[in-house]
C-alpha cells in the first residue's frame, strides 16, 4: 500500500484526530498506573533533586508511556475509527 493511499484511509478531522488522541494518552495514563504512583511516591517532598534521584522511575514512566502514545498507535486507532465510520455509512445505504 501506497504511502500517498494510506494516508488518505486514515485521514480523520482535526477535532477527531484530537479526541483520539486523548482517549490514547488517557488509556496510557491508566496502563502506566504502577509506574505514575512510584515516580509520584520518589518525587513527593523533593524540588530539584527529583531530576537525579527519580531518574531511574521517569525513565520507567516514560518507556510505560510511549508504548501506549506513538504515532502507530495513533494510526491503529484512527484506521478503526474510520473503519467503524465506514460500517455506518454502508448500513445506512
């Protein structure tokens, strides 16, 4: 497939694309739980030093994180919302 045809199936509205967006990182947010409570739990009391001493625990944080928020997550996700919109219009007919 086409990169200019791929493109044009997962084309979504600006307001859509930025509604799947949250939804991504929301769900990110929930799967990465563990990782957000111990880098909290680090981070609590500390000012500057937080940068070096929860370190190893933002790094755990963000690693959790990108899993659930690339932009082939974002292109999975949007290739579904236009599948489903797709099934709604050919019902209709």
């Amino acid at each position: 497939m086409g990169y200019v045809q791929e493109a044009r199936e997962n084309h979504v509205k600006k307001k859509v694309e930025e509604a799947l967006r949250s939804k991504m990182k929301q769900k990110a947010l929930k799967e990465c739980d563990q990782y957000t409570s111990k880098y909290a739990q680090c981070a609590s009391g500390k000012t500057i030093s937080v940068v070096w001493q929860c370190r190893k625990q933002a790094k755990e944080l963000n690693d959790c994180l990108h899993q659930y928020t690339n932009d082939a997550v974002l292109e999975e996700m949007k290739r579904k919302y236009m599948l489903q919109e797709n099934e709604k219009g050919s019902v209709g007919v």
